[in-house]
C-alpha cells in the first residue's frame, strides 16, 4: 500500500518541482531525473507485487525465467539510484548554492547589452580596429557622478543580480535605506527602470545588485555626504549632532545625551526616513533644548 501511494506522490513532486524551475537549467535537469527515478521505482514496486500475487514458479524454466526478470529490474534499480537520483541531487545541490546570497555578494550588476557603446564587436556596432589608438589616460572624460538615493517601499525593497523581477534575490533593503548608484539604469523587456545600487543590508554588509527604478527616490541636493546622510538646515540652525557608529541607534543616541527619543526621531525625520534604519557616518541632530 505504502508503494502505491508514495510512488505517484514522489513523481507528482517530481514534476511540479520541474515545471516551477524551468527558468533555471540545473534545476529543470534535476527535477526530469528524479521524476524518471520515481516513476521507475513506482513500476518496479508494481511489478514485486504482481508477482507476489501469482503462484511460485516451480519448473526450472519458471524459476530460470524469474531469475532473468529479476536481474534485469534489480540492474534497472541501481540505474535509477544511480543516475537519476544521484546525478539529480547533485544538480539539485549545485543550483541551490548557486543562488546563495554569498555567491552575489559584490558582484558588478550586470550592464544593458543593448545600450551604446555596449557591443563587444566594436564601438556602436562598428568592427574593432586592432590600430585604434588609446586615449591618453590624462584626457579620458571623467566617470559620471550618480546620485545617492532612498528606499521608499514600505515593505522593503528586493535587491537582485539582474534588471529582471525573475533573477535572483540578492538581499532585502529596509525601509529607508540610503544607497548609491552605481551606473546608468537599464530597462527590461517590459519596460520597467532597473537601477544598478550598492548600500547595505539588514545583515550589516554591503551588497551591490538591482532595484526597481519605482521604488527609490533621489535625495535633495547636500541631504548627503560620502560618509553618510546628513541635513544642513539643522546644521545652520544651529543643532548638535552625533555621526553614527557600527551598533549605534538612535534610541541609544537620545539616551546617551540625555535627549528625548521622540523628539530625536522627529527632529531627523527629514533625512532619517525610518528611524531603525541608520548607518555608519549619518548624522544624528540633538533636540533644541540640548543647544542651549
């Protein structure tokens, strides 16, 4: 009974597993292999129980016969663990670390194969000439100065390889995250903006990758420094601040100067969107009445 019900269970698993993963070779090859396993050992368990069903071979060609059929199914079963199941399970292995956050971690984002400039066979679709001079390091146009920017979903935002919603997640952005751009955005086949960042995670490390052009928003001109955001109207009004260090909060800022947290989270809301989100280098402004 137990075969009858689990061998249509495991090929059924088998093939949903493989129609959800056709995006990725490793993981399609992996699922047709176990699917072909378990349909294999389905009809092997079958067959034992016909044949436990049936009368015991007694003439030396019954049991000669027998003998056969059970060298070949037993051979057939070694295959089936063999190939399928062990080729599988490391198929299925090797498409499960690949897409571990590690293995994305620093990674350049990949740029729009279709933008100017971007062909491999030569500038702008043109052949490339072995003698085209170099231009002198000392006269090449400066790197483009892109502008730092803010996480605006509420529910945070995925950070992926690709400027495609179907690659792989890199690391979720809070709320609030300031991160910096990195290159020109792209646009994928649907027409959405996909910007290349690179900022930090919840884990604390820094991460590079794709965001959706919809869901982050340019910080206004001196809201931002390269260590970290900052807000000059406080710092011209007069305000005290703190730079925010590797464990701080702004809980633990107020408390530490004998500050309102409340009043401290709303004074900084201008450049602190969420108040437990902050980073290295942002500076933290002190209510008024620490002024003096």
């Amino acid at each position: 009974m137990a075969e009858h019900l689990g061998g249509p269970a495991y090929v059924f698993g088998s093939v949903l597993y493989t129609a959800q993963n056709l995006h990725s070779p490793l993981a399609a090859t992996a699922g047709a292999l176990f699917t072909v396993g378990s349909a294999e050992f389905w009809v092997s368990a079958a067959r034992t129980d016909l044949l436990n069903r049936r009368a015991v071979p007694r003439t030396p060609e019954q049991i000669d016969a027998r003998a056969k059929s059970e060298a070949r199914w037993g051979i057939a079963d070694r295959i089936a663990l063999g190939v399928t199941f062990g080729v599988g399970m490391l198929l299925f292995a090797w498409d499960t670390l690949d897409d571990q956050p590690w293995n994305n971690t620093g990674k350049t984002p990949a740029t729009d194969p279709t933008a100017p400039g971007n062909d491999s066979s030569g500038v702008d679709g043109a052949p490339p000439d072995e003698n085209t001079e170099q231009p002198d390091p000392g006269t090449q146009t400066p790197p483009q100065d892109f502008p730092q920017l803010t996480v605006l979903a509420d529910d945070g935002l995925n950070l992926r390889t690709q400027p495609d919603a179907d690659s792989t997640v890199v690391t979720v952005l809070q709320p609030g995250t300031f991160v910096e751009q990195t290159a020109a955005p792209s646009t994928d086949q649907s027409g959405e903006a996909w910007i290349p960042v690179e900022g930090f995670g919840p884990d604390g490390e820094m991460h590079s990758g794709w965001v959706s052009g919809d869901h982050v928003e340019a910080h206004p001109d001196g809201s931002s420094n390269p260590a970290g955001r900052t807000n000059p109207t406080l710092e011209q009004d007069g305000y005290q601040w703190v730079e925010v260090k590797n464990g701080d909060s702004i809980r633990l800022i107020a408390r530490t100067h004998s500050a309102d947290v409340a009043e401290t989270v709303v004074l900084n809301m201008d450049h602190i969107l969420s108040p437990d989100v902050i980073f290295s280098g942002d500076r933290i402004y002190l209510p008024a009445t620490l002024v003096g």
